[in-house]
C-alpha cells in the first residue's frame, strides 16, 4: 500500500510545482495533502496492529500478510509446543536397556529440542566424542564405537523399522537401531477450543507433523480427524 501512495504523492507534489510556477489554482497541492495524510494514518494504523499483535506472540515481518490473511482456508499448527504443554515424557522406559538409555541421554544432552530435554532428564550421562546436532534431524556423534544418532528415524536407520505411533527418537550405531524411545505430551486446557473455533471460522486444520500419534490429533478436534 505504502508505495503507490508515495509515489502519487511524488507526483502530485512535483505537479503541484508547476502549477505554483504557472500560477495555477495548486489543485494538485491539495491532492498531494490528502493523499499524504492518509499514507501518514496507514502507517500509524499498521504500527498499532503489528505492535498489538506482537504482545500476544505474533511478529508480522510484512503489513500486507494481513490482507492476504483472508484469503487462507487452511491453518497449519504445531503440535509440540503449540497444541500441547511442550513437555514430553518417556512412556517406555522399562523396554530400554540401561546403556543405550545412558547414550542416548548423553546425546540429548546437547539438544534444546523438547524431546531431547525430556531423555536427558530421565537419565543424565556423558559421551566422549565429536558431538553434533543436525537441525531438523537430530544429534550425531562420531565415537570409536562407530557414528551414535538419535533423532527421528529417517535420520538415525534410513527409515526402517516401523513407528508405534507416539513420537519418537530412535538410537541407533552405524545405521542399526538399538533403541526406539517414544514420549507422550498432554493437550493444553484450550486446545479442543481453538481448534473448533478455526472449524466454526470454516478453516481447515491441519497438524504436523503429519505422522505420529492419532490420539492427541482425536482429542484436540474432538472428531475422529
């Protein structure tokens, strides 16, 4: 919005020049006012929105995302965090042996992702290594045992190996898994209303990750989803 009427106002301005040069009646002046003064109260309104929006949590890095808002059919959450506390636990703990319980923690140990806290807090530890996280795949640590991964099961066994349905992390060395550790995380008190307040609006949710646990997707919709 804010850069045609700038350049209108650009134009009526030099245009008004010449007609001060001509002795004309300046109609052009008033036109380069008016439109400077609504340019002036855009500006003000979007600095009031954006700063509104800001204190509930929400950055706008461009005005015009406001209009295109109207036109989505389809909102797009976040399940860790978002639709729930963001504090995972640990349901399978007894499955676990102690020492990949033990490797796997160390590893968490160098990630702030939720899951990663929740498995270092079960279990605290140290490995000696090259120690790295990946973003958006997980950690990798390189040992004289051979290459230590933990993260989603793509990144740590090339995707074999079949889910159970909860979030998980899988361990695994030089490609082979050796353990699976899956979490679970509680809805927050008004997720199930949110999530019908987009439906009655006629927004479409949908959840990602795509895959993972249904029983949570269930709960926050309240409709088989």
């Amino acid at each position: 919005m804010d850069v045609p009427i700038a350049l209108a106002v650009t134009l009526s301005y030099c245009m008004s020049l010449y007609e001060t040069i001509g002795h004309g009646e300046h109609a052009w002046f008033d036109a380069s006012v008016t439109l400077l003064f609504f340019l002036l109260i855009g500006r003000t309104l979007d600095h009031m929105m954006r700063g509104r929006l800001f204190q509930g949590g929400v950055m706008v890095k461009d005005g015009s995302a406001m209009e295109r808002l109207a036109g989505i059919d389809t909102v797009l959450l976040d399940k860790t965090g978002t639709l729930t506390i963001g504090e995972p636990r640990l349901v399978n703990q007894n499955e676990i042996s102690p020492d990949a319980l033990a490797t796997a923690a160390a590893l968490a140990a160098h990630s702030r992702h939720p899951i990663a806290v929740a498995l270092h807090h079960v279990a605290g530890s140290f490995l000696e290594g090259d120690i790295s996280e990946i973003p958006g795949s997980g950690i990798q640590a390189r040992t004289p045992d051979g290459v230590y991964r933990l993260g989603s099961r793509s990144f740590a066994s090339g995707g074999s190996g079949v889910s159970g349905g909860l979030p998980e992390a899988i361990l695994s060395l030089d490609g082979r898994e050796l353990a699976c550790f899956r979490f679970e995380d509680r809805l927050r008190p008004a997720a199930r209303e949110s999530v019908a307040a987009l439906h009655k609006l006629g927004l479409r949710p949908a959840f990602f990750p795509a895959t993972g646990s249904q029983s949570w997707r269930r709960s926050a919709a309240g409709s088989e989803y």
